[in-house]
C-alpha cells in the first residue's frame, strides 16, 4: 500500500480470516486520539526491551529505546537513545523491542515509524549523520522477517552514480541506503513536537529542504515502513495478515550484503561500529 501521510482517520485496516485475527479489531492512532482527544491508556510506541533487557553503560540503556522519542530540532543528536556499538562482550550490533500487550497490524499507508538518531550535518547542504540498521518483525520473538534492503555503494569516480558497495568509508548520503532505518533526522518530542499538544504527525517524516531550513511544521522526522513490503514469503504473509509483535534491529555493520558477500562498510559519519542509536518506534495500527 502507498504512503497517505498527513491522514487523520483511517479506515478498512487489513485483518485476517473472521474469528481468527485479532486485527479484525485493530484501531488506528489517529482514530484513537480523536476519541480519547487528551490522551488514553494506548501505547503506541515499542514500550519493552526483550534484548538487551540491563543497562551496558555508554548509551547502552534499553530503556530509552522503549520510552517514546526525544527527537531534536535537527542539527544535534538525541541522548535519549540505545546505542548499537560493541558494549563489552556484546558485539551483536542488535537490540529487539516489542509492544508489551497489543499487535501491530497491518493498513492503509505506513504501519510504523522508526526512530533513530539522524541529525543534519550544518553546512554540508542538508547531508544527514546517519547509521543505517536493518528492520526485522516477528509474531514470536524467533521467526523474523526482515524488511528488503539495498545499499546502492559509493560514487568512487565522481560521476554522481554510485559504483562501489565495497569501498570503504561508505557512502554517507541516505538516499544510497534503500529499506535501511537510521537515515532521517529525528523531529519527534514527546514534551516538545508531539501529536496531542502540537499535531506532529508521527508517520509523517517531513520535507528534506524544509526541515534543513528550520522549519519543522508538520514534520515528525524518522523512516516509515509499510508491512506489504515485506516479502512474499509465508511468514511475510502471516504477519501482514495477523500483524506482529516484536521488532529487531541490526547495525548495517554486522549484516552481510548479499551482492558482495562481506558485511556493509561503516559510514563516514558513525560512531564507533556504525552503531545505530535507537531512540523509538510508533506503530499506526495496533489490535489488543
């Protein structure tokens, strides 16, 4: 399904069979704050941390990835985040959250938002800090499917086409990173730049030049995915289908890609391993 962002109802949000889905009864954010217009007992946003589930120290706390976002206002990174870097002897690069009593499921438009720790680069012609990740879902917390990814490499010649998925540093500009999280500024706030107080729409990342020049009207910032791009696989079907509960990601450093056989370069950028600070996810739709 296509992005209809900017929407403030939804409707026909895709179930299962009759008595066997529980998103036949899945209900939308905007559907839902139009009903409790002050707030609710909902929780739309990722709220526990299965792994790592302790603080590792050095932006190691899960915590923060389960809290809500704390985005900025574009030019600076959130301290309100769980970093993917090495923590000791945890090198996995990886960090699973899940929504603790509700399914997200699958409708029209983008079914989540995540949140991660881009920041423009001032002066550099609105490039943005990114630290790619890859985006996994599952019903279980075993079986994932994982979103498609492309890295489309390098521009090694100066001919403005990427040629190279090898070279190393990578290539810093977000738009060579398709279906990879962890490449647009976070605008996102919950004290600040929220739906309810100031009508920031969380599925609506915003305008790359408007938001470089300040101006963040309408713009939630982070990267959007819809479930019907997940392959065509039975499981891609199932969760489509009946929706998900668990979410994993792992820096783009500890993934191999499979055009090349080796793991994806760091970015120029990153910090430490390439490891992506997840600051939040909002799912769209969810079903008790």
């Amino acid at each position: 399904m296509t992005s209809s962002g900017g929407a403030t109802s939804d409707a026909g949000v895709d179930g299962g069979d009759a008595g066997r889905s529980r998103c036949q009864t899945a209900v939308s954010f905007y559907d839902y704050y139009a009903q409790h217009p002050t707030g609710g007992d909902w929780i739309f946003h990722a709220d526990q941390a299965v792994y790592p589930t302790t603080d590792l120290g050095n932006f190691g706390d899960p915590s923060l990835a389960v809290n809500g976002v704390y985005g900025t206002t574009g030019f600076t990174g959130s301290l309100d985040v769980y970093s993917m870097r090495d923590h000791g002897s945890d090198k996995s690069g990886q960090l699973i959250v899940k929504w603790s009593d509700k399914i997200v499921c699958n409708g029209p438009g983008p079914d989540f938002s995540v949140f991660e720790n881009g920041f423009f680069i001032s002066g550099e012609n609105g490039e943005v800090f990114i630290e790619p990740c890859t985006v996994s879902v599952s019903q279980n917390g075993v079986d994932y499917e994982t979103f498609p990814f492309d890295y489309l490499g390098k521009d090694t010649d100066g001919d403005g086409i990427p040629d190279s998925e090898t070279a190393s540093p990578a290539s810093g500009h977000y738009a060579d990173w398709k279906g990879f999280a962890g490449l647009y500024p976070v605008f996102y706030n919950e004290d600040t730049h929220n739906y309810l107080h100031d009508g920031v729409d969380p599925f609506v990342p915003g305008d790359r030049a408007k938001n470089y020049a300040g101006d963040l009207t309408d713009s939630a910032g982070g990267d959007s995915f819809d479930l019907d791009a997940l392959p065509d696989t039975p499981l891609g079907r199932a969760i489509k289908r009946d929706g998900f509960q668990y979410m994993k990601f792992v820096r783009a450093t500890n993934v191999i890609n499979p055009d090349t056989g080796v793991p994806f370069p760091i970015v120029p950028s990153s910090y430490d391993q390439g490891g992506s600070d997840i600051d939040g996810v909002y799912a769209r739709y969810l079903a008790p």
